[in-house]
C-alpha cells in the first residue's frame, strides 16, 4: 500500500518555491520521489533547493507568467502535478483596502495562479492525466480577516472544482488545501508588531498549535499521489480543527473559562 503513496519518477511544478510553505513542500516531494521543478519571482529564492529545474515569473504579470510557463513545457515537458502554492497578502481588514490594493492582491493570487496553470492544463488534457493541487487558505471558507486575499482565495477553490468537472475525462484531477495559521515568515511583521500575538492565536486551534510547513507539504504529496487516485475537487483543510468549530467559544461561554 505505501507505494501509492509515492511518487518516483514524477515531476511536480511548485509555484512560490522559495517561501516558508514552498521550501518544505520541495522538501517533502524530493522525498517521496518526485523531480521537482521550483517556480518563484527570483532565482535568489530558490538556492539551496534539490530541484531538476526552475521557472522564474512575477505572478503579477499574467502574460509573462503565462509565456513563462509555455516556454518550460514546450524545452521539458508537462509536469505530472503541479502545487500552485504562490501567495500574498498585507491588507488585513476592510480598513487597509483601496481599489489599487484589491486589483493587487486578486491579480497575485488567483489571476496569477490562472495564468500559472492554465497552460500546463492544456498540455495535461491533451496527454491524458495530471494532477493539480491549490494551497488556499482557511480565509476561502470563512472570514479570519485579509478580505482581498479571502476573496482571491476562495476563487482558487471555484477555479480548482471547475477544472475536476470539466477536465476529470481528460484524466485531471484538482483539488485544494486551506491551511489555517502556518508559522512562516509572513507572520514575521504581525509579530514585530506585537510580540505577544500568538497568546490570542492559539487558543481558537483545538490542536492548540499552528500547523507546521511540513503537514501541508504531506497533504499535497498525498492529494498528488495514486493514492489519491479517486480524489477531486475536494476542499481539505490543514488548519489544526480551526474550522471544525469555534473553541474559544466553547470554552469562554460555556465552560465559562
């Protein structure tokens, strides 16, 4: 059974390779077999990775990104699966919006993920077979603040159920993964602001903790895997029980803690 879980010979495109989730999902692909390919705006962010191969592209410009990624899959080849992990966002509540901030943070995390997969979709269905995972965000599924980011994210889930609809007879598969606080350093400046935050974080996580790079890396190994095999179009969040209810509700109003 173990061996479906692998992927030996695979090659996988990983967008957003060089962050805090995007150096472990490398990690934990290299370790279940995989080639993987690193994508990420600079090549400064992809040293010291096991990788085959990269492709660099601003996600904020869909057209280079697109070319981008035309031009990998015509010299390599289309990749096995890919992890569209890139990500990005500052304004953390309505207050922090304008319109030039919201057309940013759309453009970057969903537009740009389009852009991304797009074409390496084309090339899948022509062959017959691929695998595509989107790392969202809990914020797809209910409001934790980053309203632009939210909005952006929840369109990947959208974006993620049409592809398993509409491409799974050419042998796609699609699926997605809401992470709830992951600590990278995207929480490096909330923390300089207030050094004391994660003492109010924690306690709305029934496991207690923030979930570790590592833990979505394996969800996305997973969902990529054959044993995955009949899995698509499926939200699974690794949010350590973030959205399985509200504890701090639980404990402040009716253990009265």
């Amino acid at each position: 059974m173990s061996s479906a879980f692998r992927l030996d010979g695979k090659t996988v495109l990983i967008s957003g390779a060089g962050g805090g989730i995007g150096r472990s999902l490398v990690a934990v692909f290299r370790q279940a077999g995989a080639n993987v390919i690193g994508a990420d705006r600079d090549a400064d962010l992809l040293a010291g990775l096991d990788l085959a191969g990269q492709v660099l592209f601003e996600l904020a410009d869909p057209k280079a990104t697109r070319t981008a990624i035309e031009r990998h899959i015509a010299e390599h080849g289309v990749p096995d699966a890919v992890v569209s992990n890139a990500g990005f966002t500052r304004a953390e509540t309505l207050d922090h919006l304008d319109d030039d901030i919201w057309a940013s943070e759309i453009s970057i995390n969903l537009n740009g993920a389009y852009a991304m997969t797009d074409p390496v979709v084309k090339a899948m269905a022509a062959r017959g077979s691929g695998s595509l995972v989107f790392i969202s965000s809990v914020n797809a599924l209910a409001h934790f603040g980053n309203p632009a980011y939210s909005a952006a994210k929840a369109g990947l889930v959208a974006y993620a159920r049409s592809l398993a609809v509409e491409r799974g007879a050419q042998g796609l598969r699609a699926n997605v993964i809401c992470p709830g606080s992951v600590r990278t350093p995207a929480w490096d400046h909330r923390l300089a602001a207030d050094p004391t935050l994660l003492d109010n974080v924690l306690p709305h996580y029934p496991l207690g903790r923030m979930v570790l790079p590592q833990e979505v890396a394996n969800a996305a190994v997973f969902l990529c895997s054959d044993a995955a095999s009949g899995i698509t179009g499926t939200v699974l969040p690794v949010d350590a029980g973030l959205t399985a209810g509200n504890l701090r509700f639980v404990d402040e109003v009716l253990r009265g803690k």
